[in-house]
C-alpha cells in the first residue's frame, strides 16, 4: 500500500544557519538511501517555503489567487515521501527514521487506490490493491 508522509515544521532549511541545514540535508541524503535500499521508497521532494506558494481558489467560475497559505499553525509543510508499506504499522515505522520527525512531526496518509478513485483519475485498466 501506498502511504504519503507529510513532513511538517516550525523552521524550514531557509531558516536554518548554514551549517544546521548542511547537517540536516545530510540526515535526508542517508535516510533516502537506506529507504531505498529497503525498497519502501516511491518519490520525494523538498517544498520551497510558504511565502513562495500560492494558494488558487474558483468560486462561481471565477479564478482567485493570494500568495501563500496562511493556516492557523506555526509548522507548515517542508517536504514529503512517497513510500510503499505493508500496512500502516510498516508506514509508521518508515516515518518515525524521517530526520524531519525529531523537530517536527510527519503526517501519514494512506493514498487511495480503490477502483473509484483509479478510474476518474484515468487509471481504468489498474487492479486496486487488494
């Protein structure tokens, strides 16, 4: 099954001194490759900070944009892995070895594969999961 963990924290690499940041891209480097290697790993990235987003909301037909989201929380999304597990206990497990996790938290998600879902996103001919 497949799970996406949403890396959540108060301080962004950006706003990290140079040498924290260096030693905290370390820790990912590590931790990508060992997921890897454990064969948990599907994708990942990096966001840039908030103040680089625009959040698109359509109302009545009508596109409207303002930059940034602006939720009521200090943490904000730093970035995410795309993992497969067995089941939410193995995602769980994945997600607590996320450098992120130690200054942060990580919100696991299951990523929904049932029929439905796969046949309005195009996916007609894929089998869900069982």
């Amino acid at each position: 099954m497949k799970y996406l963990c949403l890396i959540c924290a108060e301080t962004v690499m950006e706003q990290m001194t140079e040498a924290a940041a260096e030693k905290h891209f370390e820790e990912y480097s590590e931790f990508t490759e060992a997921i890897r290697e454990s064969g948990h790993y599907l994708g990942c990235n990096r966001l840039q900070p908030p103040d680089a987003a625009i959040t698109v909301r359509v109302r009545n037909g009508k596109v409207t944009t303002t930059d940034g989201p602006f939720a009521e929380t200090k943490e904000q999304f730093g970035g995410y892995y795309l993992i497969e597990a067995k089941d939410l206990n193995e995602a769980i497990h994945v997600a607590s070895r996320i450098p992120g996790a130690r200054i942060g938290c990580v919100e696991v998600r299951p990523v929904a594969e049932d029929e439905q879902t796969l046949r309005a996103l195009g996916f007609a001919d894929a089998v869900a999961p069982r």
